[in-house]
C-alpha cells in the first residue's frame, strides 16, 4: 500500500489530503472519504486503509482546515456529552463546515488528483460518516455523472427545516447507496432522520438500507466506546459489495 499527503490549493488556503492505494501502477477507481465530527484520526485513516486494500483510491481531505490544520479532539472530553467544553468545542468545529465550500474543495482535490496516473479516471465512489454523510448526499447530487456510488454511517445533521435541507436534495441521486442507521444512536436518532429515511425509499432512488438494533452513533469505528462490531462488518460487506460492482 502507498500513503501520501497532498497539500491542495482552495480559495480559502491550502488542505491536506491523506491518500491510500493500492501497490502498483493502477488505475484504480477512486473513492472520497469524508471524515466525522471528530476530524481526521487513526480511525478514519483506517478507513482509508480498508479501501486502498480492497483495490481503490482513497482521498481524505481535512474538512476542518478554514479553522486549523489537522485539528484533533480529546475524546474522552467530548464523551462528556453536551455542556462540555471539548464537546462543544466538537459542535462548534462541525457547525464551522459550509456545504458549498466542501464541495469547491472536494472539486481542488479531484482535479489535482486526475493528474496522478494511479487514480482511475471512470466514476467514482464517495463514503462519509455523521456529518461526513451530509456531505456524501451532497456531493453525490451536485456531480450525478461524475459518481456511481455512495455510502454513509450514522448520518447526522441531514434533517433541518430549510428549503434545502440535505434530505430533501436524495432524489436527485442518481448513484447507487448504502446507508447504515444504529437503532440506538443517541446524536441522530432514528426519529430525527425519519424524513432521510423517507426519502431513501421513494423511487427512483437507489439505496439500500440498515438499521442496526443496539448500535449508537459512531459503531463503525474501533477505537470508539460505541463502536459496534456487527454493524461494522456488516457495513463494510454491504460498501464493498457496492464499490465492486458499481466502480469496477
């Protein structure tokens, strides 16, 4: 495997990209990653990691980098729960990301990775977690013929009372998805997304979706308290099966 960081030019500065590959001259199909609340972590490059191993080109950018670069978290202080400092801090870098911004980066990124020969130049997949799923739904409907694929895990902040509320932008999805809700997830519950999961269902949207009973939000990451090792591997069977036949 091949690991690399990119520096990105975005009209608000520069942003690291993390890359993971495959060994050898490619091409191979690429797949965005975008990373949860907490940022970028061990956990989310091993997300990376599982993709590159499985045959893809994963990028990962730093949603965060417009208020720093690379910022991290103490976990066990954001599990404190709201009131906390370093959970509010958390709310307070989640609610600083700009959807029109993320995608003007993810375009950046795109464009300079086209430039390396290992990267696959057909469609492309994109996977993202809590507020990183908000993202993938976007994403996947501003360029619907330029990705065939996405999944996403315990999607957070996709439900609002505005016109365009991320939920309501599903149907103009025209790429094939995964989507997995825990039954116990206590940042997103199951009643707040009902409106996604509405959505989810309506033709012609293409989705499959889980919802795993005893699993709260952020089971598929190990180094988590929540994390949940049956919806994990389920999840990652079902993404994989999705790549494979959606970007091969």
């Amino acid at each position: 495997m091949i690991e690399k960081d990119l520096t990105v030019a975005t009209a608000d500065g520069p942003m690291t990209v993390a890359v993971r590959r495959p060994d050898g001259d490619g091409p191979f199909p690429v797949v965005v990653v975008f990373h949860d609340g907490p940022g970028l972590r061990e956990d989310v490059h091993d997300v990376t990691r599982t993709l590159a191993d499985a045959g893809y080109y994963a990028v990962l950018p730093d949603l965060y980098h417009r208020i720093g670069p690379r910022i991290s978290f103490d976990m066990a202080g954001v599990g404190q729960g709201p009131g906390s400092p370093e959970f509010e801090r958390l709310m307070a870098a989640v609610g600083s990301l700009d959807d029109d911004a993320v995608l003007a980066d993810t375009s950046a990124l795109l464009a300079v990775v086209a430039d390396d020969p290992a990267a696959g130049d057909g469609v492309k997949g994109a996977m993202g977690f809590c507020v990183g799923a908000r993202l993938t739904f976007r994403l996947l409907a501003s360029d619907p013929d330029g990705f065939a694929a996405g999944a996403t895990m315990h999607p957070s902040f996709c439900v609002t009372d505005d016109p365009d509320s991320p939920h309501r932008s599903i149907s103009s999805i025209s790429a094939e998805l995964f989507v997995a809700f825990g039954a116990a997830d206590t940042l997103a519950p199951l009643e707040l997304n009902e409106p996604l999961r509405d959505e989810l269902g309506r033709p012609p949207v293409r989705a499959s979706v889980e919802i795993f009973d005893g699993a709260d939000h952020g089971f598929m990451f190990a180094r988590l308290p929540a994390h949940h090792e049956h919806a994990a591997s389920v999840s990652w069977e079902r993404t994989l099966a999705l790549f494979d036949r959606a970007l091969r």
